[in-house]
C-alpha cells in the first residue's frame, strides 16, 4: 500500500519550530503528547506543551540562539502552569546561560533527549484540570480545522 502521507518541507520552518518538532518527537518516544503555540493564560504561549500518560504536564520553551533566550522576558510566569519546566537548545547552545533549578533537552529538528530532568512542582488539581482541558480543546481545535478548514471561519 502506498504511504500518502505529505511530508513537511523543513525548510520553511523557523529554527525554533525545527527545535520544537524534535522535542515533541523525541517526548512521544516517552509516551508523551504535545501541542506547539499552547496559551495556557492571557499574554502567555509556550512553544511545546506536553501531556504525559499519567496526567503530568510539562512545558518545553524551544531557543534557538543566545539573543533569543536573552530576549524572553516571561518564562517564569510559565512555571505555574506545569509539573515540570524545560528548554530546548541546540548542540551548539551555550547551555551555561540557561538558569538552574530547570530541565533541559538538547535537540534537532529530528529527535531529543532530556539531558537535566526538571525539579518537579505538581500543578495544584483544579489547575491540572484546567490545563488539560486546554490541551484536549486546543487540540481538537486543530484536528478539526485541518479536516474541516472551512467549517472553522470565524472561530
């Protein structure tokens, strides 16, 4: 039978968007599921945010170079809404910038691996309530509007 898929044209993606594809691919061999461009709160979007098979919920922030690290003013308010927090970089990123007390998963547009676990700080449950509703609409959302592109205007 023959493989219908359409693959992605790599490169139109952003450096970051690469990072990020590698990440959701590498925590989907952890049994994880991701969602890209999560706003869990008004002023807020976190590159990846990623549900595990026990309900746990872990944000991945995807930076492609110094300056865009250096430019990112509002990670910390993303801590609230995971169990665990990472970055994502490169081989070549100068990692020794990246704050302790963080997870951290070197990637390609490929694959990942999560070299520094994130601490873990549990979500209070009617947070992970909230945040997991989030992930399952957003992501319905989007499946539906690649089926149906038409049927989502206005929305």
């Amino acid at each position: 039978m023959p493989d219908d898929r359409i693959l992605p044209d790599l490169s139109t993606f952003q450096p970051g968007q690469l990072l990020a594809r590698g990440v959701c691919r590498h925590l989907r061999s952890l049994d994880f599921v991701c969602v890209e461009e999560l706003v869990p709160t008004r002023g807020l979007r976190v590159d990846v945010m990623a549900l595990g098979p026990k309900g746990e919920v872990w944000i991945v922030e995807c930076k492609s170079s110094r300056a865009d690290f250096q430019s990112d003013h509002k990670w910390q308010g993303y801590l609230e809404w995971c169990d665990r927090f990472f970055w994502a970089v490169d081989g070549d990123f100068p990692t020794e910038l990246l704050p302790d007390g963080t997870g951290l998963i070197i990637a390609d547009a490929y694959d990942g691996e999560v070299v520094r676990m994130a601490p873990e700080d549990k979500l209070p449950p009617a947070r992970r309530k909230v945040m997991v509703q989030k992930f399952a609409r957003t992501a319905a959302l989007r499946l539906q509007g690649l089926r149906d592109p038409d049927g989502m205007r206005g929305f």
